[in-house]
C-alpha cells in the first residue's frame, strides 16, 4: 500500500484566512481524494483531484471555498479559503492504488480549528 | 443511493468480551465491503474487506461476512484488548457508481477497558 504524508498535521486559524493542506504519496496513484471528517461525524467525500485538469466536487462542495491543485500523480493540496469556524474538522487525503473498488488509504489527516 | 447504517456508539467493553459491531447497507448495484478503523490522533486504516457475497475478510483477529441475503457487514471479534480502542468505520464501494467513491457510515466507538 502507499505511503501517504500530509502537512501541516494540525493547525489554529483565524476566521477569514486560508490554509493549504499538502499530501505526497510514495508512489504514482491514479486516484486521490479529499475528506472532511467534522467532529463526531463520519467522512464526506469533498472531491475527486485530477491530475492535469480541475477537481471533481462533491455537491454541496465549490472549488472557490476548497480549491485543490494537483500537478502530478503523487502530490495534491486543498486550500480552505476564508475559513470560519464552522470549517473546523479533520481533513483527510486518500488514494487509491488498486481496482476500482479497491479500498482507499488514508493519510493521518489535517486537525484545523479555526477560531 | 448508497447508504450505510451501523449501530450507534459508545459501545463500552471490558477486555476478553466479544464484539459485534452491526453494520447495514443499501446499495443499487454489487458493492465492495469494508470496515476501516481510527485510533485517537490518526488517520484512518483498512481493517478488512469483502468483495462478494459470502465473502470473510479477516484481519488481527476481526471478521466480517458479505451477506447478500440480509445485506449487512457486522464486525465481530472474539476477545477485545484495550488496544482496540478506537473508531470503526463501515464502508462500501458500488461498482456500478462513478469511479472510486466511499460511502462511510457514521462511526461506532469502541471502548475496551480493564
């Protein structure tokens, strides 16, 4: 399986900021995702990461709130933009290197509190 | 749509009981089945998984069958440590669906005391 580091690990923001959530992967993946794990709460799917082309969002997702980068098949970033409390969670890349249905890996994701 | 439904938390154990964690699923197409598990401060990990019905995956001692008939995935373990305090996510992937997506349910805590 792969190898997934994502920085920072966590992070206190303050509202009307932007944070920029990096994932690298130890080899080439086709698929990569990003999650949002809020708290007590299971995770939700915010997009698909493309690579060479614009990201797939989730409804209720928009790519000016949650703009994600991702210029090659081992790294992505999703930016938090003009944070506010209420985007206070945990934020999760994953990837896939299998099949289709093949099972997701996770980083150890991104603890962000935005005061 | 897919949807996954499993029992609510906190479920609170001592060590050596058995654990059965309920997890149910609807589903339009021939799902792939997982259970993944959070420990405090990490990410999340594969645990098991299943592809088929009838399908066992098996992983440290926990087991959950793909049973078509009643569509469900329940978690079991026969003897709980303190060690597997954690977070236990249900999931399934619809081969039928768009590429690659995880539909998870809501999360059982797991609670294993002395």
């Amino acid at each position: 399986s792969a190898v997934i580091s994502q920085k920072p690990s966590r992070d206190i923001c303050q509202r009307g900021t932007s944070l920029t959530i990096q994932c690298q992967v130890d080899s080439q993946v086709t698929m990569m995702f990003w999650y949002r794990q809020q708290p007590g709460q299971s995770l939700t799917l915010i997009a698909t990461a493309n690579q060479g082309s614009e990201a797939t969002y989730e409804s209720g997702f928009v790519i000016d709130k949650f703009p994600i980068s991702r210029p090659n098949l081992t790294f992505s970033t999703l930016t938090v933009s003009n944070m506010s409390p209420e985007d206070s969670s945990i934020y999760l890349c994953s990837v896939r290197t299998g099949g289709e249905n093949s099972p997701l890996h996770f980083g150890n994701g991104t603890r962000l509190t935005v005061t | 749509g897919n949807s996954v439904t499993q029992m609510e938390g906190p479920v609170t154990l001592s060590e050596e009981a058995f654990l059965t964690i309920n997890c149910t699923y609807t589903a339009t197409g021939y799902p792939s089945l997982f259970w993944y598990v959070q420990y405090p401060g990490e990410g999340l990990q594969l645990l098991l998984k299943a592809t088929k019905a009838d399908d066992k995956g098996s992983n440290k001692g926990f087991e959950a069958t793909y049973r078509k008939e009643t569509t469900s995935f329940h978690l079991e373990k026969g003897s709980v440590q303190v060690s597997d305090s954690a977070v236990y996510f249900c999931a399934l992937s619809d081969r039928t669906g768009t590429a690659s997506k995880l539909t998870f349910g809501t999360g059982t805590r797991l609670q294993v005391t002395l």
